[in-house]
C-alpha cells in the first residue's frame, strides 16, 4: 500500500519472496551489478573482471551455495552441525569417479559435469538421510561432536581410498569444467577456455562466473522459498521449540531427516562444482576447517536468512584477499622507509630477529597469513556472537532502522 510499505492485507503478500518495492529493486540492480562483473562495464568494479578477482568470485558463488545447505539445517532447524566438509567430500568424489578420465589406478566414467553434480548431491543427501536419526536422539554440542566425527572419518576414507580419490597428498585431476549434453557430444558451452561471449572477449573464468551466478541464484531462490512452505515452517518450530512443535503436530524425526537432506545435497552439490571447478584438490582440502569456515558465513552472515547467507560468503572469501594485500601493502611501507614504515614494523615481521604479528617467511615466531585468517574467523564468531547475533544481516537491520525513524532515536 502506498505509504505504508509494511502493511499487508494477507498472508499471500506477506510471505512473497520480495514483499516490498525497495527489496524487488535492490534485486533488480544487484543483479545487474553482478551480471556486468566479467565485463568491467562499472566504474569502480573493473578490477573483479581481473582473472585472479573472477577466480575468487566463482568459489565464493560456489561457497554460496553449500552455506545455504549449512543455513537450512543450521539457521532454519536448528541443528548444529560441523560435518558440512564431510559432505561436501562426498559430493566431490562421487562426481571424480563419474566424470573423471579413468586411469589404470584411477576410478572414471567420463560422464557429462552435470551428470556428475546431482550424483554428487543426491549421494550426500543419501547419507544425510542415514546420518539424520542421530539428529532425533542427540541435540546441541552432542550433535555438533557426532557431526564433527563426520569430518575425520571423511578424511581418513578419502586418504585411503586412492581409486577415487587418487594419491595421498596430492589428489587426482577431476573431469574439466563445462557444459555438454553428453560427453561424446562435445561441450555446448565451453567454460575451461577463453572466448567470445555476446560479442565481448571473456577469460574462462568469466565465463565460470556467469555460470555459477545463475546457478547460485537457483540455489539461493530455492532456499528462500522453502522457509515459506510446510517444509521450512516445520523447521523453525523444531529450532525454536521442538517439544512443542511435535505437540502442535511436527514430526521432529521427519522434519529434522528432511533438513538433513536438503542440507546434505547443497553440500554434495558445492563440493562437486568447487573439485570440477579447480581441477585438483588433494583430500587433505575436506578437512574440520572447511566446516569452520561454512560456520563463520553462517554466523558471520546471520542464521537463517538467504541475504545473510549471501553477505556472509563474500565476507570470508574476501577477507584472505584483503588481509594479503594489506600486508603486502604495509610490507612496502617499511622497503620504502615511508611515515607508516614504524606503525607498519609493528605489524609486520620481516625477519628472524624482528617483531611483528604477521610474518613473511617461516623462521620465528609470527603468525603465516593462513594463521592469522584462521585467528580473525575465530574472533568474528566470538564478537559477532555476543554483540551481534543476527550477523552482518542484524546490522543491516539496525541501520535501515535508524534512518527510517530519523532525526527520532526510537
């Protein structure tokens, strides 16, 4: 209604994906942001159409998708789990045994990446499914340490099992990373090589870029929509009451299986598209970490919302990118003796007798820049749990509200 944008008149307008005006145009201009990425057409956005930027995006839009899987079994049901590497592991390999080039030690059917993509995530959803009565018997911190089992016997599969998952430490190459009706029928969108696209030059990661961005926004769209159906209703009653959601008439074991699943077959499907994607991982890459890291754009981002699902992966797949530029910037302060040289020497060590937090090389002590990310996503979720539980997303919230009610304070 004009002028009062939070007023609705039934429940189908309320539980629309974008009930207001403001959401659909911010939808609408996001998109397009995003889809003149790989172009360089915006001013101030033309260096993510660098290679190594749209890299880095590609994975994060892959991230994407397997923190929506975590958010709908985490944010929306409730269920704490820190098996999401293990699924995503899953995923992975099953897609390397389907599409893989097969050796003579190495499993591989050559099948189409699609084939191999849902295979991935109907398998993980499959043992999410046989995993998910665990679910019903224990809850809280006993959940989240069964699910952390997940992880370690995981990895300890994928060192072993070397005609799948190649040799130790070093991993096998997956099948390549593009689009065909069928293997024999030769790719129909090619996205391992560079070339033309609506008549503009694009690297291959551009082109990996526009794919997953449609992908992902699939993804996200489904997930969105099912926190307004029966199914995603359901979930938020176990999260927020399970003993009385099954005295409404929720079945808890249903319900939490469901969840599971879905949850499962997002990680199945991330962990496949991020193998094919990259080509080689060994296995040691489906390790407690990963989970860490779906658990810090959980929280980081705010639980059991898609926008903060969204706000949350760029976060932390930005925020290596940044910590390595500033240290690569305040490095040159100190090379050049500039007036940030001193505050700069503080931070940064650069060599065996220095002092600093950050180190550039192995001798002493100091931090290694994958070290100190690990710190900063431990800090984040400590100060984003006590002062801010709704995330980036309870941020945004306060400042929209702020300025809807100013110049008043309340």
């Amino acid at each position: 209604m004009r002028g009062r944008p939070l007023l609705y008149v039934d429940y189908e307008e309320e539980q629309s994906l974008f009930p207001t005006n403001v959401q659909k145009a911010l939808v609408v201009v996001g998109a397009l942001l995003a889809l003149s990425i790989p172009f360089g057409w915006v001013p101030g956005m033309k260096f993510l159409a660098h290679p190594g930027w749209l890299q880095l995006l590609v994975i994060a839009l892959i991230f994407m998708i397997g923190a929506a899987g975590l958010n709908i079994v985490t944010g929306m049901a409730g269920q704490v789990s820190l098996g999401h590497a293990f699924f995503m592991g899953v995923g992975a390999y099953t897609t390397a045994a389907l599409s893989g080039n097969p050796t003579a030690a190495l499993w591989g059917l050559e099948l189409p990446m699609w084939l191999g993509v849902i295979a991935g995530g109907l398998v993980a959803a499959f043992l999410g499914v046989l995993i998910a009565p665990t679910a019903v018997r224990v809850r809280g911190l006993y959940l989240a340490i069964v699910t952390l089992g997940l992880v370690f016997i995981g990895q300890h599969i994928f060192r072993n099992w070397n005609q799948v998952s190649g040799i130790p430490e070093l991993g096998r190459n997956w099948g390549p990373f593009e689009l065909a009706l069928w293997s024999a029928d030769g790719p129909k969108i090619d996205l391992s090589n560079d070339g033309e696209w609506f008549g503009v030059f694009l690297p291959s990661e551009g082109k990996a870029f526009l794919f997953m961005l449609v992908v992902t926004t699939i993804f996200l769209l489904l997930a969105k929509n099912l926190a307004r159906t029966r199914i995603g209703r359901s979930f938020a009653a176990i999260r927020d009451r399970d003993i009385a959601a099954e005295v409404m008439g929720v079945n808890e074991s249903k319900a939490k299986t469901q969840a599971f699943a879905i949850s499962s077959f997002y990680a199945g499907v991330a962990g496949a598209l991020y193998a094919t994607f990259l080509g080689f991982l060994p296995p040691e890459q489906w390790s407690l970490f990963l989970s860490v890291q779906f658990i810090a754009i959980v929280l980081i981002g705010g639980a059991g919302t898609v926008i903060g699902v969204v706000l949350g992966t760029l976060f932390v797949q930005l925020l290596p990118r940044v910590v390595e530029n500033s240290t690569d910037f305040l490095s040159e302060q100190i090379a050049n003796e500039t007036l940030l040289a001193p505050v700069a020497d503080l931070v940064i060590k650069t060599g065996a007798g220095d002092f600093g937090v950050l180190s550039l090389d192995a001798a002493g002590a100091g931090l290694s820049i994958f070290q100190a990310n690990t710190v900063i996503y431990g800090l984040l979720i400590a100060v984003f749990l006590i002062f801010e539980p709704l995330g980036l997303y309870g941020i945004w919230l306060r400042v929209r509200n702020y300025w809807k009610g100013w110049p008043f304070t309340y």
